[in-house]
C-alpha cells in the first residue's frame, strides 16, 4: 500500500503564489527523482525557484547516478548571468602580488 501525504493548501497556494517549480519544464510532471529497485520510483526533490530569479531560468534536468551511491537522482538547475551594469568588452584585474615578481614583466 502506497501512502501519499497531501500538502496543505495554504503550502500549495505558498508555492504558486511566490515560486516557480522548474522540475516541471522536464519531460512531465511527474519525473521521478528517488528510485529504489525495480518498483519504487517516486519524485521527493524540486528545485522552486523565486520569481525575481526565475526570470534567468535557462533549464533544468535530472541525472540518475550510480545506485549503489545513492537513490536519490542529481538534479541540476542552469540560469542565465543577468548583470546589472554593463562591463564593456571585458573586465581584468591582475593580482598586485604578481607585480614583485621579476618575471612579471617579461611574461606581459
């Protein structure tokens, strides 16, 4: 016998209401992230993201791993750098220790 716990509605209305679940965007709703044999598949783990930043959401995906390491899958989250101030072609910095360096000068 299977035994599912329903969430409060006021948790669920929470999550809609301020969060995006991106583990959606896979192949369905209910992509399994914890598998244990041949018969136990479930998903336990999300990645909710918050709305500010799921505007730098780029993709998301879920990676099984060898099952003697662990049940549980890898879930991975790629967002996008959304940089307030514009740098121009590139930014660098070089560590002033280098400087004391007499061969500094020659590699530059």
């Amino acid at each position: 016998m299977v035994h599912r716990s329903i969430p409060p509605p006021q948790w669920l209305y929470f999550l809609q209401c301020h969060f995006q679940n991106v583990m959606t965007d896979l192949r369905s709703l209910e992509t399994a992230t914890f598998r244990r044999g041949a018969t136990t598949h479930s998903t336990i783990d999300y990645i909710y993201l918050s709305l500010d930043m799921s505007i730098n959401y780029v993709a998301a995906d879920v990676e099984f791993l060898n099952p003697e390491w662990t049940d549980h899958a890898l879930l991975q989250v790629t967002l996008k750098a959304d940089l307030l101030f514009d740098t121009g072609p590139g930014l660098w910095r070089a560590n002033p220790v280098y400087s004391d360096s007499q061969n500094c000068p020659n590699v530059l």
